[in-house]
C-alpha cells in the first residue's frame, strides 16, 4: 500500500472516493461539486488529503483539516472525513491513513488531532480506540447546524 497527499495533479483520483462517502452519508452523488470543494481546499491549502492506494488504485482517503488550540498556542488538527472503497476494506487500509495521520500531526508538532464519529459506527471506534484514542470526557462539545 502507498499512501501520498493529495496535489493539484492528484485531486481527479481522491473525487470519486469523496463523491462516495458523502453518498455513504446520505447526500446525492455531484462529482462536479465534489471535485470543486476539493480542488478549493487544496488549492487554498485549508486541508491535508492522504490518499491511499493498492496497486495504483486509490481505495481510501483521510482528510485533515488545521485548526488551533490558543492555550497550547499550538496548531491543531481535525480529521473531519475517513473513507475506504467497500471493495477494500478490512485490509488495513483505515489503520493505515490513521496512522499517516499521526504521523503528519506529530511531524507538525500540533498539540491534538480530534474526531467526532456516530455512536452506531462501531467498527470506527473499535479502530480509534486500538489506535490509542480515547473519548474525552472532560469538555461538551457543542453546535449549531443551518
């Protein structure tokens, strides 16, 4: 398995896999919006995507995104999307773009890397808690949706 960030002559191979995780989630299929948002994030440089691949062919993704933690005085990241093709799951292709994750954010000296998953969505944290992540339950997390 190879895994690289994703550039501007490499954001055609991620779209697909984003157009098919926001399908996973339940948002009509759009590979002309898909491919838009990713080239902007990439472009403004408002995202780090690793995309795995198996032999040639890209079957996963992570999205990181920057943010900052003001008391640390430390960047920060979130890692807002996980994907992996069905056809190539349970083959270590999500411990492995978690992991690249880690990598980068402790190479990046940030002070966290933060996820929020779905209480049904056993098999992720099963993985995130294998991996050494914990729920912190120390703060509320809150939102607004529009």
């Amino acid at each position: 398995m190879k895994i690289s960030i994703v550039t501007k002559s490499t954001i055609g191979e991620v779209v697909p896999l984003f157009n098919a995780y926001r399908e996973f989630y339940g948002q009509p299929s759009d590979i002309t919006k898909a491919e838009q948002f990713i080239q902007e994030r990439v472009e403004n440089g408002e995202s780090i995507i690793f995309l795995a691949y198996q032999e040639q062919e890209p079957v996963g993704f992570a999205q990181l995104f920057p943010i900052f933690s003001s008391v640390a005085m430390k960047r920060a990241f979130i890692l807002n999307d996980l994907f992996v093709a069905q056809h190539a799951r349970k083959q270590g292709v999500a411990q492995a773009l978690m992991e690249q994750c880690y990598a980068y954010c402790q190479q990046e000296a940030a002070r966290y890397m933060m996820l929020e998953t779905a209480k049904d969505n056993v098999n992720a944290q099963q993985l995130y808690e294998k991996l050494g992540m914990t729920i912190d339950e120390s703060v509320y997390y809150y939102s607004i949706y529009w």
